[in-house]
C-alpha cells in the first residue's frame, strides 16, 4: 500500500518537515500549513499550504501533526468517514493528554519510569513532596505545550508551582490535577516508533534540547534544537528501548482495546540504571522531526500507509536512515517561552536555504497582505542542516540560522556541541 495524494494536519516545521518527507512521493497538502510550504518537491510532486478542515481534502492518507486534534479525536471521527489515517484515536492520544494516564499505563505494563503520584489537591500534593529526596518534579496532568513542567532542587519552589498549577492561575485546566515524580539524571533521547496497532519500527534516535538557554538554563520550551544520530546510542540500546518501554506499551494497549496506529514517541533518560521513560508523546516531536527525517533514506509514505492499514510488515524496511548526520538549529522570537514578541519582519529564509545541505523549516511565520514574511509564533524557524558528521552539519547548521534575520532573534550557541565532540550531552 501506498498514497498518492497525503494530506498533513498542522503548520509549524514538523509538519513542514513531514511535507517534504513525504512528498518525495507523494503530493501533499498541508491545512493550514504555513508559507514555507508550497512549490514542487525534488522529486516533482506538489506541495500545498491550505487552510481548509481536513475532512474536506481528498487524500488516501491523512497525517496528523499536533496532540490537539488528536487528543480531540480527529482521527476517529476521520476513520469513521471511511479515511486512511496515521495517528492515533482518542483513546490513544490520552497517554500524552494526561501525564497520569501515561503514568499509569507505566505501572500497570512494568515500563521503567520515575516514582510518581498524582494529585488534585494541595495538601496531599506537599505531603508527597516533602517526602521525596529531590530535585522535584511537578508536571500538569494536561496539555501545555510542552512547558507545563517544573524541575527543581528546592521544595518551596516545588510547593509553590503545584499551588499556582492547582488553582488554574498558571495553566488553567491543564494544572487543575499534577503529577509529581522524582527526578532522574542522565542523557534524554528521543525515539520514534511507527506502530501499526499491534506492530512497531523505531525511527533514528534523536535528542532534544528543550530548555531556552545555552548549557541547559532557563525556561522549559517546545526544543530550540536537535540532532541525529547520537554518540554511543546504536542498534543495542534501541532494540533495549523497544524491548522495555515501546513493545509493552504498545502490547498494553492492544491488550485494553486500543488499536494505536500512529506514532508514538518516547522521551528517554539514560540513567545509571538504564533507559527509564521520562514521557510518551502521541505524535512526531518537534524539532527531532526535523533531523530524523532529513536522514531518511526509505520511503516514508509507504511505511506510514501501511502502518495506517494496520500491517507495517511490507514496509518495515522503509525505515532506513543515511550515515550523513543532522543538526537543527531554532530561531525564536524575543520573549519566548513566556511571552514572544510577534508581528516583525523575517529576512534571509531563501539565502539560508541555498546552502549546501541546509533547510529552513518554517515554524512560526506568517504572509502579511503585502507579502512581507513576519514571526507569527514562539519558534519561528528550524534551521536544519545536513553534514556527513556532527560537526560538518553543526557549522552549516549556524551559518544558515546567521543568515536569517529579525529583531530580536534568540538562538542557543550549543546545539549538538557536545554530540560533535562524541560526548552524549
Ligand atoms: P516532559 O514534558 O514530561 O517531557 O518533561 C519535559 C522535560 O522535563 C524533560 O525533557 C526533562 O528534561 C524534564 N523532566 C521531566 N520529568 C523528569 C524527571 N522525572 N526527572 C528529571 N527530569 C525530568
Ligand atoms: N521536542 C519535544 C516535543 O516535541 O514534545
């Protein structure tokens, strides 16, 4: 099985790196998708930007980007109109709509994970907190975009982020119930998996940098940057990750009556006890989409049809990814996580784009009627270049995100400085 036309559901850089993936063999139309996403593929098939309710498109696949929709059931109710769909249904989705759900299915498949317990009142909340050892770790059970998370040495501070989350002050809903775990130390990685409802095929490791400022300070963000593959990360510890924490949880949720034909995505720390799961996502990450598929060698229309068919087997093989390695290097707005300043003007996107290796993943733009390109989200661009090591990739990586410019432009130096040198940051 395989489409010919895709239609991808969302329009920040993952789903912009998701077009190009896919459009080396197919068309593809992205709603709304976003302005860098349109023209022909190096291959010849169209892509299209178009703000048009997924139902309305014709395709013989429908991707799904974001946990939003999915969450919400957009792939059922898409499945129940007779589509071909890749991502998972409600019930599925719950494990990265609620962090207790997913803790839950941790527990009850034996996946190793971080001690945790969840609480939607206060004083019980600080009870549990004044008990743990530390750092501390208070996550809002909801949706928040990836900043609802809290790790700290300090228990007052800890106290007083469960108290703004539980009130709905700082989150809203999303807060109204926690989960606190203790924390682990190591190395994250990222793993996707293409699952089929009974079947799954790791993609290559990625990591992720997720907090706003060089040497890991500040804020938690979306990801300011990524790269693919991973110092001493190879064929062993993947087969250990899916072995221990993707095949269980898929397993799990087959055995509850969830057929989960998506992808599932799991956060990892490599403690000194192994690979522990910091978080199961229901989508493609963003920016590790970026590397990953910039590295792909198989096709990935096909491995995604089949896995939406319910069968990944003849395309297993799909999942094959060049030695050349990736770096992605985000662009943000001034302000952001908290508060991104929007509405200024982008230049230097097409000069970026016409270094060797190098792609520019629109993120957060927007056309202005006068056909000026302005930042419209937090992340704006995801500069991502490919080199035949770390490295090579790293330094056209910077050079390109040197080249775009708009006021204000908050980049981290250090994406992948550690990899380039061999070390697993
Ligand atoms: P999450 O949204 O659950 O992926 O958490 C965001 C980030 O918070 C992770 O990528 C980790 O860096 C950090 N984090 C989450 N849970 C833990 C934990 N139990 N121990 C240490 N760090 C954590
Ligand atoms: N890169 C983190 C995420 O997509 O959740």
């Amino acid at each position: 099985m395989t489409a010919h036309r895709v239609c991808i559901v969302g329009s920040g850089a993952r789903e912009h790196a998701l077009a190009l993936a896919l459009g080396r063999s197919a068309d593809v139309l992205v709603t709304p998708g976003n302005p860098g996403i349109r023209g022909k593929t190096a291959e010849g098939f169209t892509l299209t930007s178009e703000d048009r309710p997924a139902p309305l498109v014709e395709a013989d696949l429908y991707v799904i980007g974001p946990e939003a929709p999915l969450v919400d059931g957009m792939a059922d109710d898409l499945r129940a109109s007779g589509c071909l769909v890749f991502g998972p249904g409600r019930d599925g989705a719950r494990l990265e709509g609620s962090k207790m759900a997913m803790k839950q299915l941790c527990s009850e498949a034996g996946i190793p994970t971080a001690r945790w317990a969840a609480f939607d009142e206060l004083w019980p909340a600080v009870r549990f907190l004044r008990a743990l050892p530390g750092p501390y770790v208070v996550k809002t059970d909801g949706l928040a975009a990836g900043k609802g998370v809290l790790v700290t040495p300090d228990v007052e501070e800890a106290i007083s982020d469960v108290t703004a989350k539980l009130s709905g002050s700082s989150f809203g809903a999303a807060g109204e119930r926690v989960v606190i775990e203790e924390a682990m130390s190591g190395p994250e990685l990222s793993l996707f998996a293409v699952c089929d409802g009974r079947r799954s095929v790791p993609l290559a490791p990625a990591q992720d940098y997720k907090r706003v400022g060089d040497g890991d300070t500040g804020p938690n963000t979306g990801g300011m940057g990524a790269c693919s593959p991973l110092p001493g990360v190879g064929e062993a510890l993947v087969d250990d990750v899916m072995d221990r924490i993707v095949s269980p949880a898929l397993s799990f949720l087959h055995r509850s009556g969830v057929d989960y034909r998506g992808l599932l995505y799991a956060g990892l720390m490599l403690t000194a006890d192994g690979p522990r799961l910091v978080e199961f996502n229901v989508r493609f990450g963003d920016p590790e989409t970026e590397v990953v598929l910039a590295r792909m060698s198989g096709d990935l229309t096909r491995l995604l049809a089949c896995a939406a068919e319910g069968d990944l087997r003849p395309a297993a093989g799909e999942a094959t990814f060049r030695d050349e390695a990736a770096v992605c290097v985000v662009a943000a707005a001034p302000g952001y996580p908290s508060a991104p300043v929007l509405g200024g003007p982008v230049s230097g996107v097409e000069r970026a784009g016409t270094l060797e290796g190098v792609t520019v993943f629109h993120a957060g733009t927007r056309l202005r009627d006068d056909g000026t390109l302005v930042t419209a989200g937090g992340r704006v661009l995801c500069v991502t270049a490919l080199g035949r090591d770390l490295a090579s990739a790293r330094e056209r990586a910077y050079e390109a995100v040197g080249l775009v410019e708009f006021e204000g432009k908050v980049v981290r130096h250090d994406i992948a400085e550690a990899a380039a040198k061999g070390e697993l940051g």
